[in-house]
C-alpha cells in the first residue's frame, strides 16, 4: 500500500497549523511531565514556590 494522495500534504498543513497556535499563545506545556521528573522536583512555573514564599501579611 502506498502513500495516498494530500496525506503529506495534510501532515504538513496540520504542523504549520500547530507552529501557528504555538505562535499565538506559546508553549504552554512543561517538556517533561510529573511523572517523568525525579521525586520532589519542581518545575519552574509551580505554584508551590510562591505558596512557600508567601508574605505573612496574606495569612490574616
């Protein structure tokens, strides 16, 4: 079987469309997930840093 007709060109549609999105609201997802990092790693953007971190003036 053979490769059809616009398949390759539908793959290259479908990545220019997800270039474009990936543009527009930029990388939004961490390249590794939980379950990829070591126990008690923490990615960069997480909330707990800032839960840590927080003032106590925000605890009343």
């Amino acid at each position: 079987m053979g490769v059809m007709p616009g398949e390759d060109e539908d793959k290259r549609s479908s990545a220019a469309k997800k270039r474009r999105v990936d543009e527009i609201f930029g990388d939004v997802l961490p390249d590794t997930t939980s379950d990829e990092r070591e126990p008690g790693q923490r990615t960069p953007d997480s909330d707990s840093w800032f839960l840590e971190n927080r003032p106590p003036h925000h605890d009343r």
